[in-house]
C-alpha cells in the first residue's frame, strides 16, 4: 500500500513539475516520494534507526535508511497514523505513549514497515524510541545495534562515540554485505559539508525582516536533508530554498503575506492536515521564521576524521545532554530571527521534550517571548482538538498584537 | 460614545455597556442554542433598559465561545483577553485572575498594564471546571447555590483523591455510603477543584493578587479552597460573572477608538 | 565518620553506585517519592505528564522536605524522565553539588570501559567536593558493608519466600527503605536483629503467592494494602525493591576497581531500560525467568504512569506470561496508595481467580 502510495505520489509530481510547477517545496516533496519508494521498494538494503543516526554512514554504505519518528510522521501526513495508533493499543501498547512510535508499531503489526537488514538505535533522544527499536528488532528477528550518545560534551565521550560510529561503520558493511569504504565516507563527509554551507545560507536568509519562510516551506525540512546527509541530494533540496528566497528578498516580498508577526515553532510540526499553519498565515499574518529542528549546530567535519566529527556533531545536539543546553540554543534562536513569540505544540506522549516545558517557556519568557504551549498530538488527529487551538491561539495572538504596540509605544 | 461587550457562554450570555468614563449597566441572561440570538437578545434588551438604540453603540466587541457568531459585533475577542481586562478594572492591582467556566478553567498572568503576560487553559477534561460541581450536586441530591455554605460548615474536609468527574462522581457515592456528611464531601470537592485550578496560578509562576471571576466565584466555599491552596487571600471580581462581558466592552472602547 | 554524622548525598535509581558516595564520605540517601498528594509544584518545571516517580521527587526538592544534610545529588542517565529530573532539580536547588553518571544501555568492553571512568570522575569529584581524595582501601571496604547488606536483604528474601519473614513483604520494604535512607549500620542492625529472629517454620496462609513486579513502589502501606486484598507477596522486582542493592562480587571480575565496580552495576538485575541487544526481548524472558525461580502462583505488575521503558515492553510481556499460563493482573500507578485504592476490586477478583 505504502510502495504505491510513494509511487503514485512521485508520478503526480514529477508531472506538476515538468509541467513548470518547480517550486522548491515540491522538488522537495518529490525527493520524499523517492526515498518513501527506496525505503518500499523491497530492492533496496534498508535499515530503521533512531534519530541521530550517522546517516552519512548508512548513505556511504548504499543503506537506505529511516528514523522510526519520521515514518510515524509520514504515516500521520498521510492520514494513516489514527488507524495503525489503534492497531498498536490493541496490542497493548499503552496509549500514554508517544504517538509517532504508536503509529509505527501499529503499522509494524499490519505488516506495513518493510523488514530491515538490520537496525541501529540511539539512546537520544529518547528512551520510548529506543524501546520501539528494540520491539522492532525483536519483531523482525534482525540484528540490532545501539549507539550510546554520552550527554556531557567533552574529548573522552567524543573519542567513546567515535569509537562506537567505527564499530557502527563496520556493522553496517557487514550486515549490508557490502565492504567497508572509506573513501566513500570520505566522499559523503565532503557531500555533508556542502550541505551544512548551503544550510546556513539558508536559514540566514530565513533571518530577513520580513522573512522569505512561507509558513509550510521548511515544515519537516531537516528530517529529510538528515535521511538525505552525505548525498548531493540533501544540498540539492537546500540550494532550491536558497535560490528561492533569495528570489524574495531581492524583491522585497515576504514569504507570509503581509507579515505581523515571526514565530519560532518548537519542536515538531503537526504532521496530519489541519488548519493551523494556514491560520496563523491568513488571520493572523504570522509567519513561523524559525523552527527548533532547522538549525545548524554542528562544525564542518574533516572527511579524513568522520568519526571525531560525527561524534561532535550527535553529543552537540541541542536535544542531547540538559535542557538547559537546548533552552539556549532557543534563546539564541529567538534573538537572531527576532520572533515575537513560541509555539511549543508539547506533543502527547513526548517525555524527552514536552518534558521540559516549563523549563523552556520560562527560559524564552525571560528573553522576552512568550509562548504558548498547545498540548496537542503532532500524530493522531483524533487528540487534535480544533475549537480549543483556535481559542487559545487567538488569545496568544491578542497578547502578541498588545505586546508589540506596547512595544511600539515604548519606541516613540 | 457607548460602547458594548458581549460573552456568550455556553450556559449564559452577559452583556456589558460602558461609555466614556464608566459602566453603565449589566445584564444576564441565558444563551439557549442560538447564541447569535442569545446576543441580540440580550443587545437589545440592555439597550431598551437604558433607553438606548443600537446606533447609540459605537462599537461592540463579542467574546465567549460563541464570539465567532455574533454577526453584528465589530470584532471577536477571546475570553481570556477580556477577562484580564475585566479583572484590571475592577482591582488594578491585580496580577493573577482565575476563571472557572461551565467547561473550561483558566489561569491569566497579567502584566503591569493589565495586558495578558501569560495563560494556561484546562479545556480538555471537566475536572476543575463548573461542569465537574454540576455532576457533583446531582449526586449529592443539593443545589449548586448551597455548596459554598454547606462547605463552610466541614469539619473536616473529605479528601476526593480521583481526578476524573467520572470517577470521582463514583467516590463521592462511596462516601454518601459510607455515611460522611455532605458538607465534608463538599469541601473535599472543593479542594479538588482548588488543588487542580491552583496548579496552573503556580505554573505561571505566582500565588499573590489573585482575583477570581466567572460565575463559580460567587461559590464562597470554593474561593475558601483556593485562597487555602495558594495561601493568599483570593478576591472576587464584583462583577465575577459579568467580567467578561465587561472585559469586552473596555476592550471595544481601548481598541477601536 | 559514622553514616549517622555525614552529609548525605542524594540518589533516585538503583544504578546508583553506593559504595562510592558512602567512601567518599558522604552518606547515600535515597530521596524517595514521598506522596505530597499532587506534584504542583513540579509541573512549574516540567510537563505533568511525567512519571509520578520523579514529579514527585522534584516536589520534596521544591517544598524543602529532604534532610538539612542534604548537599548534592548523583543522578543517573537512566531515562527520559530522570534527566528532566536533574534538569529541574538544578533550578531548583542550585546550592546542590549535582553529578550526573551516563550509564550506558547495554554491556559490552567498550560501555565497560566508559562506565569505569564515569565511575572514576564520579569518585574524583566528590571526593573533591568532600574535600578528602577517596582511597582504595576505604572504597573496598565500603563495598564490602554494601555486600553485607545485599547479602543480608538476600537471607530477607529466602525468608519471605518461605513464608518465614513476619510481616512478609510490608516489612521488607519497609526495611528498604530504611536501607535507602537511613546510615547504614542503622539499617544493618535493624535487619541483623530480625534476621537473628526469624522463624524456622512458614506461617501458614491460603493466600495466593504472587510475585510482584515493576518500577518504583516504596510505598509500604501499598504491600498492607495487597495483603489486605488476600495476596500474599513472596517475591519482587522493583527498583525500591530488591534491584536496590545489588551484590559487587569484585573478586570474580577483572580490571581495576572502578571497572569492577562498573562490571557489577552493568551486569545486575536490570530495569526495563537495559537493553540486550542479542536478545531484545530479555525483559519478558527475565521476567519469566524470576517467575518461575520463585515459585509464585501469579504475577503482578505494578508501573507508574507515564514510564516509557515500561509501557513499551509490557505487551511483549503479556504474551510471554500468556504463553506460560502464568496468571497476572497489570497496575497502573502514581506512586501513591490513592491510585491502588481503586484497584481493590480488582485484586480481590484477581485473587478470586487464581484460588
């Protein structure tokens, strides 16, 4: 089902953009559809792992592979994700879990998650993925191996990574039955830096008052140019985005109508269709410039050294290590693309980041913007509860309007 | 130049008139299923009272979870923005204002000008909201209107440990049987409505000028509860279930000049 | 120093390598989640949706109930929803030396090696924060006391599951926590004096013996509770439980003491967090495994709301005591008496059931 969904979808774009529909959010798309159908296609070595898996390493290796959140992901944008979180309590599994790995348990039990040549799980960010991983592994009867991502930032943990991501490289070959190449990783790491270039390009133009960013643009971005990490094709995707936005701020025109207000969106988006983004672009003409998950915060790696540079790049993960550490990253965030406020959707199930919400909001609240926390459910739209988003939305965005002709007054 | 604010609530519609300098008049009523005609009504009724017509009302603002209905209104506010304003008129020292609705409970944080600093809502389960104390006096066989006294007179309150309606409708059986007396059951369910309302004052941070509006203030027992739970004395706006409709026409008359 | 005059040192997990804070100098005290009947305050810091377990520990730091000898914390890289602990914990209480410990996930040589020099920076800083380095001998010997004291809790349990332990469960617990929080030799002659009374022979009883399992429960009104309800514990698997102080057995491993000391903590009865990656259905086998060895008639499985590493492996686990024809009844909790107040019905049924 999933393989001609992929395949189908990827026939329709191919065609809108061959027809002049080119805009870089579809090239995206298109290049979604193509991984969904690598991933589906039963041709390809594939491999489930968790979030902050190496992906240059699996890429290098010919591995197709895909964090577990991310194909609940797919599953919710596709409307599936409320039936296969039905499969999954059915199951047993409980329904305080988080929904994205609802989904995909779910989705495992009705035989719709291709089995693997082997997994690789990550201990951040979170202990309910690992856990799926481990179901998985057990499910599948596939060989499964777990990366420990030390918290603390420092030379031995870095060298202890570093070593585990050798160990890694070498399971990988063996398992996909392919040799190990270091030159092809070399090959990958320079492809990852062209990327992080074309990414900081990006999003220093994402910066601009007003900001190019139409509110869906760069929705889920860096999950893909992550899958994508170490191939031409994630630099590929970026430099559409740039081109684009360039575009717009050459001609002085905003990606959100008439902006009135920048949003920095935690965590992540709503994956099923809803109301929301297109709310905040028309009624209230506020344009999400920023989003947690589309930032750089890794040094270029040095090809010759991939492991030390790889290291860094996991353990720095502002979702890795004290909330304190991922509070600034926000705080940082909030000041360079001048947002007027947070929206935190703190999704349902979500331990590791929903955890520290109060942590977080205050943080920003001390900086001086607000945010406003939705308690919603970014993968079952049966625990999306409209009428009480909107109302609290409005109410937040009352307070924004207040606040900047306080501001405004304050000026004058 | 008059100015006018309406709540539409999903149990009673209010309204408020304002002019220039001051309040001119309440009133409440009851919305009914139409609250498009719950507003008019109620419009026109306060309008006659002051001998006023609609052309006399330079604008309206209409709140309340049936604000987006009121076709005549010149803009839609949330309750939350007109509650805070509601609340800073009646007491500028106020900083903190709890709303407990039929359906949802609120928690607003306000600046120094009175403006919304911050909200937290409970919308998602009855629990600490009118609803769960409407369930409650139907299992305790009493009218709402008797709980605060009822509650003053506990001697020693009964914990009420569920925070589902539904199950704590079930141990408020449990305690009828057990023989407690209805006014120790009361002052439980009154301090499980305070603990959980409670919560959300101290997530934004703050336990002290805190004003309490909506219709469940006029519950004494339950302002008690709270004021013991956040150890401050929590006022009641005079004007606690008209705040909104208040709130509204302030908001009409600030914003629309 | 006696434990008695020390300082204490806070812990929250079983991992939690006690030896060390105890020959630092420190005495380790476990702050255990206390029912402050709802975690309001907590949810200033964190989501409610989090376990009960740490709400309600980040709730004694906030309502200033842990002893004045309280200086620091260790915590431990165990989950989710202990790092948000020790990220509000900070906030919370700044004065406090905090040392987080990364444990890794599963065993291997190089999770070994990692361990023991998490262990070594554990034993350096806090020796430095008590301001005396800490010394091999004076760390063998306090390993030795902690063996003592696992070897003591083992004869404990031989006796409840015999029967033998007046009391039964309730007063094991009861001793546990005692062990967690009280100075050691306190807790020492506690037990010795109840070992060296023991019965010979087993109280008779036609109470079902059940063997319970789950994460926190140190509750001890909560084992009175069960009794109550006409289940007779003879076993468990909990972390307040009998995964709190695990036997070191340096003798039998190899390397310095810092890796023999990982060795042991890597290597005992785990909490659902630890993987096997051989074998990733471990925690149901495990489980199985203790059933049987105890000779329990049934099983139940009492969690806490909201504890990933638990929720996901619960199905697994049902099948598995399916499969085996093993009785069992799954509770959900807050830590508190309150939630297992609802679950009388439920027991006595249970209890019904397997008569």
């Amino acid at each position: 089902m999933l393989k001609e969904h992929f395949a189908t979808l990827e026939r329709r774009l191919a065609e809108q953009i061959a027809q002049g529909e080119d805009n870089p959010r579809k090239l995206y798309a298109l290049e979604v559809a193509r991984f969904g159908q690598r991933l589906y296609s039963g041709e390809h070595k594939i491999a489930w792992t968790g979030v902050l898996a190496p992906f240059e390493l699996l890429n290098a290796t010919g591995v197709t592979s895909c964090f577990v959140e991310f194909t609940g992901a797919m599953l919710a944008s596709m409307g599936f994700s409320s039936t296969f979180i039905e499969e999954s309590q059915q199951g047993g599994f409980g329904s305080d879990m988080c929904s994205y790995h609802r989904a995909i348990l779910g989705a495992q039990r009705k035989g719709l998650i291709p089995s693997p040549n082997f997994l690789v799980a990550t201990s951040c960010p979170c202990s309910g993925g690992m856990a799926v991983m481990e179901i998985l592994a057990h499910s599948f009867q596939k060989p499964l191996l777990v990366l420990h991502i030390p918290q603390e930032e420092n030379e031995r943990n870095v060298r202890y990574l570093a070593n585990q991501l050798e160990e890694l490289h070498n399971f990988i070959a063996q398992e996909a039955k392919e040799p190990r190449d270091d030159a092809k990783l070399a090959q990958a790491i320079e492809h990852a830096n062209r990327t992080r270039e074309t990414l900081l390009e990006l999003y220093e133009l994402a910066r601009h008052v007003p900001s190019p960013v139409a509110n869906n643009d760069l929705a889920n971005f860096a999950y893909i140019i992550n899958l994508l990490m170490g191939t031409p094709h994630g630099t590929r995707l970026a430099q559409n985005f740039v081109d684009a936005f360039a575009k717009r701020v050459r001609a002085g025109s905003s990606g959100v109508d008439g902006e009135k207000r920048r949003l920095l969106w935690i965590q992540n988006r709503i994956q099923f269709k809803n109301p929301f983004i297109s709310l905040l672009e028309k009624e209230y003409r506020a344009a999400i410039v920023i989003d947690e998950m589309n930032c750089v915060t890794w040094e270029k790696i040095e090809p010759q050294d991939p492991y030390m540079g790889i290291a860094r790049r996991i353990i720095g993960n502002p979702f890795n290590g004290p909330a304190q550490r991922r509070l600034e990253n926000l705080q940082r965030l909030a000041r360079a693309y001048r947002v007027d406020g947070a929206l935190n959707p703190c999704n349902w199930g979500c331990r590791q980041g929903a955890g520290a919400r109060g942590i977080i909001g205050k943080g920003l609240n001390e900086i001086g913007v607000p945010v406003l926390n939705l308690e919603t459910d970014c993968a079952d739209k049966r625990n999306f509860f409209e009428g009480q988003l909107r109302t609290r939305l409005a109410a937040f965005m009352e307070m924004l309007e207040e606040n900047a002709q306080r501001k405004g007054n304050e000026q004058r | 130049m008059i100015y006018a604010g309406i709540d539409i609530g999903s149990i009673s519609t209010k309204v408020a008139l304002l002019d220039e300098e001051k309040l001119l008049g309440t009133l409440v009523s009851f919305s009914g299923y139409n609250a498009e005609a719950a507003a008019k009504r109620v419009f026109e009724e306060i309008l006659a009272q002051h001998g006023l017509r609609a052309t006399d009302v330079a604008k309206v603002v209409a709140t309340g979870y049936g604000r987006a209905s009121v076709a005549f209104a010149d803009k839609a506010i949330t309750e939350i923005t007109c509650h805070a304003a509601g609340a800073y008129f009646s007491d500028g020292e106020v900083r903190f204002v709890i709303d407990i609705g039929g359906q949802d409970s609120k928690a607003i944080e306000l600046g120094e000008g009175g403006q919304v600093k911050n909200f937290l809502m409970n919308d998602k389960c009855a629990a600490g909201t009118g609803r769960f104390l409407e369930v409650m006096a139907r299992a305790l066989e009493l009218d709402l209107e008797k709980f605060a006294d009822f509650s003053l007179r506990a001697d020693l309150p009964a914990p009420i440990s569920n925070i589902c309606t539904v199950f704590a409708e079930s141990e408020v059986i449990s305690l009828i049987a057990k023989g407690e007396k209805r006014e120790n059951i009361i002052a439980g369910i009154h301090s499980a409505i305070a603990a959980r309302v409670s919560a959300m004052v101290i997530r934004l941070g703050g336990a002290s000028a805190v004003m309490m509006t909506g219709g469940v203030a006029k519950n004494a027992g339950l302002v008690s509860a709270l004021s013991e739970k956040l150890q401050t004395t929590v006022k009641v706006s005079p004007y606690a279930q008209e705040n909104g409709a208040i709130g509204a026409a302030l908001l009409a008359r600030r914003l629309l000049k | 120093m006696s434990q008695t005059t020390r300082k204490k040192l806070g812990f929250t997990c079983a991992y939690t390598p006690l030896p060390i804070i105890a020959a630092a100098g420190f005495s380790p005290y476990r702050v255990l989640p206390y029912d402050c009947s709802s975690a309001i305050g907590a949810s200033q810091f964190l989501h409610d949706n989090l376990c009960p377990h740490i709400k309600l520990v980040l709730e004694r730091a906030i309502s200033a109930n842990v002893p004045d000898e309280l200086v620091g914390m260790v915590f431990i890289n165990s989950c989710d929803a202990m790092r948000r602990l020790k990220d509000a914990w900070v906030l919370v209480r700044p004065q406090d030396k905090v040392i987080q410990l990364d444990l890794p996930l599963n065993f291997n040589a190089s999770a070994l090696s990692f361990f023991a020099s998490e262990l070594r920076m554990l034993a350096e800083e806090i020796g430095n924060f008590s301001g005396k380095a800490l010394c091999e001998d004076v760390l063998l010997e306090s390993i030795g006391e902690y063996d003592a004291l696992a070897e003591n809790f083992s004869l404990l349990r031989t006796a409840l599951r015999e029967g033998r332990l007046p009391g039964g469960a309730f007063t094991l617990q009861r001793l546990y926590n005692i062990a967690s929080e009280a100075p050691l030799a306190q807790a020492q002659a506690e037990i010795a004096a109840l070992l060296a009374n023991l019965p010979n022979t087993a109280k008779k009883t036609d109470s079902p013996r059940v063997f319970l399992m789950g994460n926190v429960l140190a509750n001890i009104d909560a084992f009175a509770f069960f009794a109550s309800c006409g289940v007779e514990v003879i076993a468990e698997d909990l972390c307040t439980g009998s995964r709190l102080f695990p036997r070191y057995r340096l003798a039998e491993e190899e390397g310095d003491i810092f890796t023999k000391i990982a060795h042991a903590i890597l290597t005992q009865p785990a909490c659902a967090r630890t993987f096997d990656n051989q074998n990733p259905c471990h925690f149901a086998t495990r489980a199985i495994e203790m059933i049987k060895k105890s000779g329990a008639a049934a099983v139940i499985i009492q969690t806490m709301k909201f504890c990933d590493p638990y929720l996901a492996r619960l199905p697994l686990l049902f099948e598995s005591l399916h499969a085996e024809n093993i009785p069992f009844l799954f509770l959900e909790g807050d830590c508190s008496l309150r939630s297992l107040g609802q679950y009388k019905t439920r027991l006595e049924a249970f209890v019904e059931t397997i008569q």
